[in-house]
C-alpha cells in the first residue's frame, strides 16, 4: 500500500541565521529513513506523467521502486542511464515545474520528493560505492566538446559510453561551467561538481582546460587538423547584461557573473583567496531569477547588513524557484518590488586621485505598477509618476540575464545565430555548418542545468547517427 500523507518528507537545513554567515550547503539531504517514507508516496502511476515532464527522460517510477525496496545502488544505475549529472539535478533542478509539477500526488496535495529522492540515491551512491568504471570498448571516431557545463559534460558522457574518443576544451581553469563559476557552494558543493567530472574522466574523456576556442584553436582546425569528425558547442551564455543607466561604471557595481565567478570560481570568500571581492555593507541586486537570489545570499555572507533585490515587477512575477525566494526571505534578505533603478549614485569625493573617487554611494529608483500584458503575458510594469526614491547604497550588482559570448561567432565562418549571439541549431542541435552541433544555452540563452542536459542528450544521438552514417 503506497504512502498517501498529503504532504513530501521536510528537508533538513542549516537554521537561516547560522547559514548566512557561512558558504556549506544550505540543506542537508535525506536520512534513509526519510528516502523509504518519500519513495513510498509514489503511485507508480500506468501512463508515468512524471516521466514526460523530465528533460533528460529518467525514468522515475522505476528508481523510486528501488528506493522504496531499499535499492538504492539499483536506483542510482537507473538514473545513471538517463542523466551523467543526479548528484547535481537533485539540488538545483526546477523540479517543481518539470517532473514533480506533473506527479498526480501534487493535485490533492504535494507532489512527491523525486528531486530530494534523485539527490538522496546519487549522494548514497558517491559516499558508498568504488566500483572501478569499466571503459567501454572504443569505436575509433573522435569528437570535441566546446564547453564543460551540463550541456558539454552530458552529450560527453553519452558520447564516451559508445565507445567514442571524447576531449573536452575549457576556457576557464576548472571543469564544470556555470556549475562552478555560476552557481553557489552552499547551494551546489564543487566536490559533488568534481565528482561528476571524474566520473567521466573514468570513462576515457579527456578534459583540456585553459583552451579559449576561438583564439587558441579554431573550430575549422579542430576539424582539419586535430581529425575531430564532429563537434559539440556547449559554450553557455556568459556575457552580461546591463540595464544602460548612468553610473553602472562606477566602482562596486558589478555584473552578477562577475561577482559570482570571484566567489565561486576564484573562492574570492576565503581570506587567503588572491581575488578581491568587496565586502560591502548596503548591497542592492537588480534582478528576480536565480541568479538575483545567489547574488544576494552571497553578498549576505560576505558580511553586508542589508542586501535588497530590486524587481520591477511583483513577488508573484519572480521568475526565481520558490525555494530559493523562500531561503533567500528566511536569510534576511530584503525585496523591494514593484520597484527599477534609474540612475546608480556616486559618492561626494571629487578629487580623482583619492582612493574612495567613483565608488558608488547610493542608487535612484521609481515605483512601478503593473499594466497591461505585453509580448511574454506578464503584464507590463510602468512607472508611478512622482515615485522617485533614492536608496543609500556602496554595492550594486546586475543580474539581468546573459547572452552567449560572440567569440565563437567571430572566429567561425559560416555559423548562423542570432540577433542576441544564440546560435541556430535545429531540433537535433545541428548548427549551419556540417558535423558542428550546438545546445544548452549557447542556443536557448541562460536557462536551466536540466534543459542544458536535454540538449546535450539529443546532440549525442544526432552526432552518432551522423558519424556512424558516414563510416
């Protein structure tokens, strides 16, 4: 008889006034006990619902069977054939608008914990099994990957599970991507991030880091000269955006990819870091996804007494997951909605060659209301006549979305993208040139690690379709 308690099993977290000031992760994960109660709400429904609403199509029903059966080595290998990257989709997958937002559990009251189960069996799996991988036979055809966040490290694994010869090129320092220059440590360890790279190194791919392509190879000599016979472009979408007001050059105004990569990347947090970050104490993040939410969590324990996030639209329009909105409340960070900057303020010091000359002392903004619907449904926000308000403020950070870096653009001849740099694939992620394939959100713009994952998925099969049509 499946469990039928309306309500999923809690997940343990750090209490919010302890977890602001330090970077370990927020929550804890599942007990076992806590995984056989959860695994035991599934209905295993007939027509798997769940299963549509994954990306990566892992098949939920059955790894939940084998949680509630207390296999869990058994649901890990389950994942394991859908998805290269569970330890990571378990923490900061949308799961609440993907699989769970489509489990029948969630129509009378919540949905089951398939993202808290998915991470529960991957960390099992990583904390008790040392199976030494067993490299799949090669089959003598080499492929390149441009990028190592989850769209690269996805189509790599598939692609080294059939037998190819995979090298993975990355420009920064470190594998992962958006994984670790992106996204927090108390939101996603980097050595669960290492983890999921090694595993992959296990499995014969090859990882170059330090590799700009563009500049230090061009896709044309990776095909012509170093024999590649397709190539994936995983890039992501790095290049910030910027709202065009006066004083975003100030100093202490920072794009948040900017000021993310110094913490994340380069541990700019850690007192022996070599990277400066400021440790400001008014902090003003512009923006509502995640990016916003992470921005502001890490300027909380940096040490800033009041962090706020400036929306332009309401709390029922954040585009953040409603988990990282509520941690961010709980964390004491402050939303002003319904509210835009106009201009970013500089201080009184006139003199240029005193230190504290253009640094940022506060931020203008106005009220908005919200009018009519315009190109995306969300009704429009205008402004409130007469609202302008200034804010005191030594640090404000954009986080206003990405697009993807034109540098392979530039550097490729015969590439197709669009206006904002996305490139054009088709529904097999194939690009305007031949043999070269592009997903994640190079293609999309900035989206989520499960859609990149998607994409890095179909190219995989349309790249060893391709080739072995070929051979």
């Amino acid at each position: 008889m499946p469990n039928m308690r309306l309500t999923k099993n809690p997940m343990p977290a750090q209490d919010p006034n302890v977890r602001n000031k330090n970077f370990e992760e927020v929550t804890l994960g599942y007990t076992e006990e806590m995984a056989l109660d959860e695994a035991q709400r599934c209905l295993h429904c007939k027509n798997k619902p769940c299963v549509s609403g994954c990306p990566v199509n892992i098949q939920i029903p059955e790894f939940i069977e084998k949680v509630a059966g207390g296999d869990f080595e058994g649901a890990y290998q389950v994942i394991q054939r859908s998805s290269s990257l569970p330890a990571v989709c378990g923490r900061v997958c949308p799961q609440e608008t993907q699989c769970e937002g489509k489990c029948v559990r969630g129509i009378k009251g919540e949905p089951v914990a398939i993202g808290r189960l998915e991470r529960f069996v991957a960390d099992w799996h990583n904390a008790h099994v040392t199976a030494q991988t067993i490299l799949p036979p090669s089959n003598g055809h080499k492929v390149a990957i441009i990028g190592s966040g989850p769209a690269g490290l996805t189509c790599a694994g598939d692609l080294a599970k059939l037998g190819y010869d995979v090298t993975i090129y990355e420009a920064l320092h470190l594998a992962g991507g958006v994984l670790v220059y992106g996204i927090p440590e108390f939101r996603l360890p980097k050595a669960i991030v290492q983890k999921e790279v090694d595993n992959l190194k296990a499995l014969g791919v090859k990882v170059e880091t330090n590799m700009v392509i563009g500049r230090v190879l061009t896709i044309e000599e990776l095909k012509n000269e170093y024999g590649f016979e397709a190539i994936f472009l995983g890039t992501g979408a790095g290049l910030p955006r910027f709202m065009g007001i006066p004083g975003e050059n100030l100093k202490g105004v920072y794009s948040a990819n900017e000021f993310l990569t110094r913490s994340n990347l380069m541990k700019a947090y850690r007192a022996d870091s070599a990277t400066p970050i400021q440790h400001a104490q008014n902090v003003a993040v512009v923006g509502g996804g995640n990016v916003a939410m992470d921005a502001a969590r890490t300027a909380k324990r940096l040490g800033a007494e009041n962090v706020y996030i400036i929306y332009r639209r309401s709390m029922h329009e954040l585009p953040a997951r409603k988990e990282e909105v509520e941690h961010a409340e709980e964390e004491g960070i402050i939303f002003r909605t319904l509210t835009n900057p106009v201009e970013i303020l500089p201080n009184e010091v006139t003199d240029p060659r005193d230190p504290a000359y253009g640094w940022v002392a506060g931020i203008r903004c106005v009220e908005m209301e919200l009018g009519e619907p315009d190109e995306s449904g969300r009704r429009r926000p205008v402004v409130k006549e007469g609202s302008e308000f200034e804010l005191s403020m030594d640090c404000v950070i954009m986080a206003l979305g990405t697009s993807p870096n034109p540098l392979i653009k530039s550097t490729t001849p015969g590439l197709e993208t669009q206006r904002r740099g996305e490139i054009i694939a088709n529904e097999d992620g194939l690009t305007s040139i031949e043999g070269v394939y592009a997903g994640g959100d190079a293609v999309t713009g900035a989206a989520t690690v499960i859609l990149a994952m998607g994409a890095g998925k179909t190219a995989a099969a349309a790249i060893d379709k391709y080739i072995q049509g070929k051979a």
